[in-house]
C-alpha cells in the first residue's frame, strides 16, 4: 500500500533548455500575491495541459522591475531657508 504522504500533488516545475519553469499561481502565492496579479506582470508565460507556466527568473525581473516603477518619485524640496509657519 501506498503512503498518501509520498503521492505528489499540484503541478510539478518543469525544466526546458536549463531553465526552470513554474506554475504561475505556484510562484505568485510564493511572493503573497493574487493570481490576477501575477497574470498582469507579463512575464512569459507556455501553457502545459491547461497550466501556465512562467521561467522562474523571469518572472522575478519582471515583477521587480514592475515594483520599482510604480514607487513615487522622491520629493524635492525647495532650496532656501526654511519656512516658518
């Protein structure tokens, strides 16, 4: 008989050409986000039975580029003295 324990679940990563390939929904509960979200990053993506993968490492360039571009530019301040108020 079979441990229940030993029987693999989910989707398993796949690696073409030495590079490793992810469910998206896998890699996007790894960083706390939604799958909605992590759709929009628009990493590559290939399709596997109904699965979409995204590389790995792309996927973290892109949504930390992503990141990175969406923070506000910092403030600048007035040169001269100092108001008062």
């Amino acid at each position: 008989m079979t441990d229940a324990s030993s029987i693999p679940t989910g989707r398993p990563t796949l690696t073409i050409d030495g590079k490793s390939w992810e469910p998206r929904d896998r890699l996007a509960k790894e960083v706390l986000i939604s799958a909605k979200s992590a759709q929009r990053v628009r990493a590559h993506t290939t399709y596997v039975g109904n699965v979409a993968y995204v590389e790995r490492d792309d996927f973290f360039k892109k949504l930390i580029s992503r990141r990175e571009r969406n923070q506000p530019p910092p403030r600048k301040f007035a040169p001269g003295p100092a108001r008062s108020r």
